[in-house]
C-alpha cells in the first residue's frame, strides 16, 4: 500500500544510536526516507550512519544537545539548508541523568533540561515549519512508565534498584503534551502522536525478566525490532486521521 510509504520524506529521529534509537533509526532509513539523526554523541551517531548508508540508504548525522534553544534551532536550520523542508520528527532521545529516588537536585534539573524542555523545544522549532508547509508529522517516544506507575515488586532481589521518578514524569507529561500540539497543529494538517514502549530487553537479571514477562500477554519483553513499523504507520499518510494519539507497544502490559 502507498500510503505507507515514506519513500524520500525527509525525517529528524533525536537519538539514534541508544537503547531504542538505533533499531528505529535501521527502520526508518530502510523505509526509503532521507533520514537525519541527531544527539550530542555525534561519533556514535556517525558510526550509525556509515552503517546504514553501507546498505543504500540515506543518513545524516548531525550533532544537538536538544535542551539548549541555539542548538534546536541551529539543527533546524541545517535541515532545512540541507533538504529546504522537513517531513517528520521522531522525539526519541532521552537523558538519563537521574539513578535512583535519592539523586541530587542537580540530576533532576538535568533531566527536565534535555527531557521536558527539550522535548518542548523540538516540537516548537519543527512543529512551525510543517505549519507553514500546511503538512507534517511528529512522533513523541513515551513510554508505558508514563501511563502507569511503577510495580516495584518487579526489582525485588536484583541489584537493579527503584526507578527514578523523573522518567515517569516526564514520560507522563509527554503523553498529554502530545494531546495539546495536536490540537494546536491540527488546523494546520500536522499531526501530533506518542508511542509508548514497554520495557526492552537489556540482560535483566533472571527474577525481573521472569515477573515482567508473566504481566505481558505475549510473554517477553520488547526487542529493538518492534518500534519501527508502529513508528512509519504513524509518520505515514496511513495514519494520515490519527492525532493525538497514544499508542502502547508494550505486549499488552497495561492492558491489564
């Protein structure tokens, strides 16, 4: 079906080379797109590139630190130097800066610095110019911990310790600002969503992998295959009467 196709769209994917961008960056680019992925580890992000471009596509790397303005719209303007219009923003990249319930303010603020603000500053910056275009899409990269709170039995016997609570903030945050750019885009034929992953597998320990697998209706955890058609449907023409929407891809887990 053509209207799936992302054949030569122009998209942004922040990140790109993390836990769950380099999968969505493999799938991106092979679904034919002129595909920049941007974040402040600009070696790592090169090494991708070279990557897919080694299979035939086309992958830009372009350096950010997306909670600094100057750098947002710095990479906005290279965009658009570069390809003179924009198709699709994925906001993908996330800091984690914050280890545990007891971190220091200072973890906090740098949290909310790349993944609040910065958030915030993508959407803006792009959002504005798939305005003028009249068209566009943007894809926000939640999470289900963004939907529900945390099950702490879960970590009982590992060494993997409580989750922060900046992440299930600011996760939970990104699901509603999602809701408001879509009604504030809408008018102008860009489309707003969120994806909201469940929990990818990362070598947990036994006890963790057990217990989560047992809340899933599918039986396993995610793998860095399964965010990638989701993601094209959503930057697709399929989607073209989706808005404001979130998706979980979680297996089933909060569906419980």
């Amino acid at each position: 079906m053509n209207s799936f196709s992302l054949e030569n769209k122009v998209v942004v994917l922040t990140g790109g080379a993390g836990l769950f961008g380099r999968g969505l960056a493999a799938a991106i680019a092979a679904a034919g797109t002129k595909l920049v992925i941007a974040s402040r580890d600009i070696a790592k992000l090169e090494r991708v590139a070279a990557e897919e471009n080694a299979k035939g596509c086309s992958v830009v790397a372009e350096k950010l630190d997306q909670g600094d303005e100057e750098s947002v719209l710095a990479l906005r303007d290279r965009v658009l130097a570069r390809f003179g219009h924009v198709d699709g923003l994925v906001n993908n990249s996330v800091a984690r800066p914050m280890k545990s319930p007891n971190a220091p303010v200072a973890a906090w603020e740098e949290s909310m610095r790349v993944n609040a603000t910065g958030v915030f500053l993508m959407t803006r910056a792009f959002g504005e110019v798939m305005c003028r275009q009249k068209s566009g899409s943007i894809v926000n990269i939640g999470s289900m911990q963004g939907m529900i709170g945390p099950s702490l039995e879960l970590y009982e016997g590992t060494n993997m310790g409580e989750p922060p609570p900046d992440y299930f903030f600011h996760k939970g945050g990104m699901i509603n600002l999602t809701r408001y750019y879509a009604a504030l885009f809408g008018p102008n034929n860009v489309r707003v969503n969120c994806l909201s992953p469940g929990g990818f597998f990362n070598n947990q320990p036994e006890p963790f992998l057990s217990r989560y697998k047992s809340r899933t209706f599918l039986g396993r955890m995610a793998d860095d295959t399964d965010l990638g058609g989701p993601v094209i449907f959503l930057l697709s023409e399929a989607a073209r009467y989706v808005t404001g929407a979130n998706l979980p891809v979680d297996g089933g887990y909060t569906a419980k």
